[in-house]
C-alpha cells in the first residue's frame, strides 16, 4: 500500500511509459551486452591499478577489447590504468556512445562517482571526440641538417633548387620519401590519403620577414600517380633551443622535423603553431599591399570592418591543436582566421562570396569577411587564397550537432520501449492528441521556420543587381533547364554504374537491390519533370548548404563556409545556378540527421525498431514542411525562386535527385555503411 513504492506506482505499464525505469534500464543493459561478442566469448584479463578501491578488467575476442572499471568506494575514486598496448585506440562508451580521449603511452587517467562504473568499447577506429587537442609530436622526429648558407640560397629566385644546397644530409628523393610523404599521409587535410604519390616537393618556398618574425612562406606541390597536381599551403618556421628552453614542449603538436645548425638545435614547426604568424598575416592584411615573395608576390587585402575590428589582433590567440581540414585561429572572441590547407588555382568562393554580402550585397546571417591574403604567381595567372579574416560570431555549436543532440532527447528509447520518449499512450494503444509530432515538436519546428527565413534572405541578397559581372543576375532559359536535367542523368547514370560493380555490406545489399531494379523509372522521372523557367533568373547561392554548414546564435542562425562542395572544380562552384539546390542540400540534410538518429536510438533495441522509425519518420516530414513553408513565404517575388508551386517543387525535386545521387557515391567511396540513406532517400523521391 506504500504511495511511492507500492503496486499503484510501481507497475509494468508505469516502468513502460517512463524512459528512465528500472525496467527499461534492465533491458537495453541485456541488449547492450547481447551486442558485444567479447562478453560472452572473450578473454578475461583484470588490470592490477595503484587504487585499490577501484576494479578493472578487459573482456576480448577477435578484434574487440571491452573495458570495464567500477569504483567499489562510495565516495568518487581516480585510478591510472596501463593501456598503452591499446595506444592510440578511443574507447567509447557503449551505453551513451560517447567517445574519451585517445589512448596514449601514459597511463589513463579515468575518475568515477561513489559506486560508478564505466564499460568502453576500445574502438580501432572511431574518431576522438572533437574537443580533443593532440599536444606531443605525432612521431619521432628527423633531423635537417641545414647549410651554412641556407637562409640566402633560400631566398634566391631560381626556378630550381637542389635540396642539398639547403639541407646536407638530405636529398630531393629522401626528402621526398622519408619526411614528406609519410607526414602528408597522416594529416586530416591531405586529401588523397589513399591514392599512390608520384611526387611531393616545395613548389614555393620563400622566407616573409615581418616584425613579429621571420615565416617560411612554403606551398607543397603534390603529383599524384593517377595524373594531377595538388597544392598545400605550408607555411614554417625555425624555433631554437637554448639552455632553459626546449621548444618541443611548446610546439610538439606543431612539429615538423628538428634542425641543426653547426653547434645549435632547433624545431621546424608549422607556422600557425605560433600566434605571432597569426597576427603577421592579420596585420598585413590591414595594409592593402601587396609583398615580393620569391619568384611571386603575397597580396593582402581588407573589407570595410576591417577599421573597426582591428584592435582585437592584440587580443589572446588561440589556436586549437585539434587538426581539422583547415586551420582556424581565434583572436580573442572577435575575429577568426582560417589558413587553408588545400590549395585551388582562382578565385576563393568563400572570400569572394564573403565580401560580396559584406560589402556589396550585406547580408547580416553570415560571418563577414574581414580580410585575406592571396599568393599571385611569377606568371601573375590565377591567385592562390591562403587565408581570410572573419568576425567571429558567438554561437552555440552548428544545427547539426544541435538537432541531433535533440532527437537524441525527443526519441530516446529504451530495449522494447513501447512508443517514443513523451508520447501518451492510450487504453487503445494509441498516441493521445497531446502527443502529436507538431506538438511535441513545436518549438524546433519554429527554429526551423527562423532557418528558412534565413536561407531566403541570403538568397534575396544575391538576387540584387549590383553590376558585379560575378554575381549579377542571369536569366534561366529553356536551354539551361535542359541542361540541368541531362547534368543529373548523366549523374544517376554514373551513380549506378559505380553501384552495380560496388561490393556493399551484405546488410545493405537489398536496398541496393531495389534501387538498382528502379532504375528506369528514376531517369524516367527525372525525364519527366515539368520545368516552365520563364521570368526565373539564376544567381550565385551557397553551393554546400546543410544542417552542419549554420551556427544556432541566440535562437537565430548564421551561415558560414561559402567554399561549395570541396569535390567540384573552383569554375563549377563560382557558376550561377538555382539557389533551390541550397534548399535541396537542407532536406538531404534533414534526412540524414533523422537516419543518424534512428541509427543511435536503435542500438540494441530490436521490438521497438518499428515504433521509433516511423516517429522519427513524422519528424522528418513536419522538419521539411517547417522549412520550405517559411522559405517560399520569406521568398514571395524572388525572382531566382519559381512563383509557381508545381514549378518550385519539380525545381527542388531536381536538385534533391542531383544532392542524394551525390551523396550515393561519395558514401560507397568512403562510407559503405550509410549507403542506405541516400538509397531509401531516392527510393522515397519515387514515390507518390
């Protein structure tokens, strides 16, 4: 008869409806361990840590190696475990799958509440999570020995310099083979990771003296064996010892290869490693000028903000040592400087874009440009953008990692949970009025409509006419609506060539299965789609726009990384076209969070798969219609969108077709295992 434990709280409908009950606890831990072969069939190994309170032990099989440790005190306990045979493994943990910090050759410092536990899986290739900072050099480091005469034969303007004028112990080849290929392979922003290297050598690499230092202003030409040329910007410089100073300990993330000079040792590091080349690059940018660099010349250059934002130069840099595709700086919390790795001949879309809607066309949802620096060619052809300056906007992380943190809340499920997180159930068995998807999901739906409003004002800033030949509006003709068509069959005719030879998860084969058996029908319903473009003028637009490509600021959004998609040429990406392919990369967008939600909440859960997708499901829809009922009301007159409904949705159904048929092909290239989202997301665009 007790209120709060008694048979009238405590019952198996109640445990059913509340997430957080024992009941489904109990359950998803069973489906959870049921999931990972080592507990049932592995080794057991216990680990002997100095703190005697807490206990750990690894179960492994095969190639999996569970963790466990659990602190047997009930006060909260720190213990120092030896892994390093698992060094450089993340262990995740396998109820929340949140990933730790990487394993490193120290011991792991783990700490534990009164009586908690953790069970990691120690992954082999899971990524570390995204806070962490790599600080120790990522391998042993080779010695340069540098000639005497180095710095001057260095800045000479001769087409050709032998590496051994410069370094004694080195040639061409062993630079070549030894210190630049094997350092190229293991960074994140060297795209061509997989592809066999012809040749790798310093195209350009001049020294730029400035009052905070002197830079080697280094651009890596990269020949591959299948036939083109890369370009990195690399830029370097020397740090010395001296008695009380070793510069590994401020520098070893940074580090490229140590240096010797007769009697002194020193580290050659990248350049960005130490704020003072940041504030060298921002401050020349203020100055409009343009610098000799070897056989070429750097060009800086700045926007109208530039005035009013340079004071913050002075402020605290920070520069993450979290390696990224490129390389950000912050100034305080006022400005942001990116360093592009990855080099691409022509002009940047993302400055040209960005002082376009800061100057030109202003756009406030954006982060404005506030300078950058270019390198120009002996040949004075096409420039190379090395860096830009931007406002830094204060920001609560990017829309996708915020929706889906919260359909990880809304959805969150239990091993046989009856119905998703929230929803009523009645005697029925069915989901109470009150628990309608556009209720529950209300608020984010209203995000979402603040999102589309957005997107359409960007695009209304691009349809104005300011006599910029590169973003000047240009009537659509029927030629161009012809042409956009064949562009996406010819897309879905190389997407499913490269889907029949593919070897695809054996998990995944029958939804390839049934797309490949669609085929006919999908050309003949991209064939089929009624386009009238008569009055329709296509502009500039952002070119990559997804979920992860928007800041949430204070309850608006700003939309950053105008670069386009990075596969394209830079011609390809500068081309006019329709803005409604931005607003089919959205939908694509939502459509992968949705799967990547289900894919998290399902984990283990077998009964309730069914129940939580087709929520999910609804979710979706009430995000799509969200979004695109404030953009066509935010975009009423736009001369770039279609007035016509019919039109505007065989337009956007256009690009939907173009965005997933990309994202087929870029998933069997790199990730087999999400092919199924853009299979069933072209295999929803059949349907009526």
């Amino acid at each position: 008869m007790d209120p709060v434990y008694g048979y009238g709280a405590v019952n198996v409908e109640a445990q059913l409806r509340s997430s957080s009950s024992l009941l489904h606890w109990t359950r998803r831990l069973i489906a959870t361990r049921a999931s990972y072969r080592a507990f049932g069939r592995g080794t057991l190994t216990f680990l002997e840590p100095g703190n005697r309170k807490v206990i750990a032990y690894l179960r492994e099989y095969e190639n999996e190696a569970m963790l466990c440790v659990a602190n047997l005190s009930r006060v909260p306990q720190a213990v120092e475990l030896d892994l390093a045979r698992f060094e450089q493994r993340v262990p995740v943990e396998i109820m929340g799958k949140a990933s730790f910090a990487p394993i490193g050759k120290l011991p792991y410092l783990l700490t534990l509440a009164g009586h908690g536990y953790f069970a990691f899986q120690l992954s082999a290739d899971a990524k570390p999570p995204a806070w962490h900072e790599e600080r120790l050099p990522y391998r042993p480091l080779p010695v340069l020995v540098l000639a005497a005469n180095w710095r001057s034969e260095l800045n000479s303007t001769e087409r050709a310099r032998d590496a051994r004028r410069l370094i004694l112990n080195m040639t061409r080849e062993r630079l070549r083979d030894e210190i630049l290929v094997p350092y190229l392979r293991s960074r994140r922003w060297f795209s061509a990771k997989s592809q066999p290297i012809k040749d790798a050598f310093f195209g350009q690499m001049s020294e730029w003296n400035t009052p905070e230092g002197s830079w080697l202003m280094g651009i890596l030409n990269v020949d591959l064996a299948a036939g083109g040329r890369q370009y990195y910007f690399f830029p370097l410089s020397i740090e010395w010892e001296s008695r009380n100073y070793d510069p590994l300990e401020k520098l070893g993330a940074w580090s490229f290869a140590k240096v010797r000079q007769k009697e002194r040792m020193g580290v050659l590091y990248a350049a960005f490693g130490n704020p003072r080349f940041a504030r060298a690059l921002a401050r020349a940018m203020g100055t409009n000028a343009e610098v000799p660099l070897g056989r070429g010349r750097l060009r800086f250059s700045s926007t109208s903000i530039y005035s009013e934002l340079a004071s913050a130069i002075d402020e605290d840099v920070k520069v993450p040592t979290l390696e990224q595709s490129n390389t950000g700086v912050f100034f305080g919390s006022r400005m942001y400087l990116k360093g592009y790795a990855r080099l691409h001949g022509g002009v940047n879309p993302e400055f040209e874009v960005g002082r376009f809607l800061t100057d030109v066309s202003p756009y406030s949802n954006i982060a404005p440009v506030v300078g950058a620096v270019e390198y120009v060619g002996a040949d004075g052809g096409d420039p190379l953008t090395l860096a830009i300056l931007q406002k830094y906007i204060d920001n609560q992380g990017d829309a996708w990692a915020y929706t889906l943190q919260y359909l990880e809340r809304s959805f969150a499920t239990t091993a046989g949970a009856a119905a998703p997180l929230g929803a009523d159930i009645t005697a029925a068995g069915t989901m109470s009025p009150a628990a309608a998807p556009e209720g529950r999901h209300a608020f984010y739906f209203s995000q979402l409509a603040v999102l589309g409003r957005r997107v359409a004002e960007m695009h209304r800033a691009f349809a104005h006419h300011t006599g910029d030949p590169g973003f000047e509006p240009e009537a659509v003709t029927s030629d161009d609506v012809a042409q956009w068509k064949a562009s996406v069959v010819s897309e879905a005719e190389r997407t499913f060539a490269a889907l029949a030879s593919a070897k695809v998860p054996a998990e995944v084969q029958p939804a390839v299965d049934e797309l490949l058996a669609a085929r006919e029908s999908l050309l003949e319903r991209i064939s089929a789609l009624g386009i009238d473009a008569t009055g329709l003028f296509k502009t500039r637009y952002h070119g990559d726009l997804h979920l992860g490509q928007v800041l949430l600021a204070q309850n608006d959004f700003i939309i950053i990384d105008f670069e386009g998609e990075p596969a394209r040429p830079i011609d390809e990406r500068r081309r006019k076209h329709s803005p409604l392919r931005d607003v089919a990369g959205m939908l694509r967008s939502f459509n992968y969070a949705s799967h990547s939600a289900l894919r998290a909440a399902s984990t283990g859960v077998t009964d309730a798969r069914a129940t939580l997708a087709a929520a999910i499901e609804t979710w979706e829809r009430g995000a799509v219609s969200a979004f695109l009922a404030a953009y066509t009301d935010a975009a009423q007159g736009l001369a770039s969108v279609p007035a016509r409904p019919a039109d505007l949705k065989a337009l956007t159904d256009l690009f939907v077709f173009e965005k997933a048929l990309y994202e087929l092909r870029y998933e069997l290239d790199n990730r087999p295992d999400w092919i199924p989202i853009p299979v069933q997301g072209l295999l929803a665009l059949m349907r009526p």
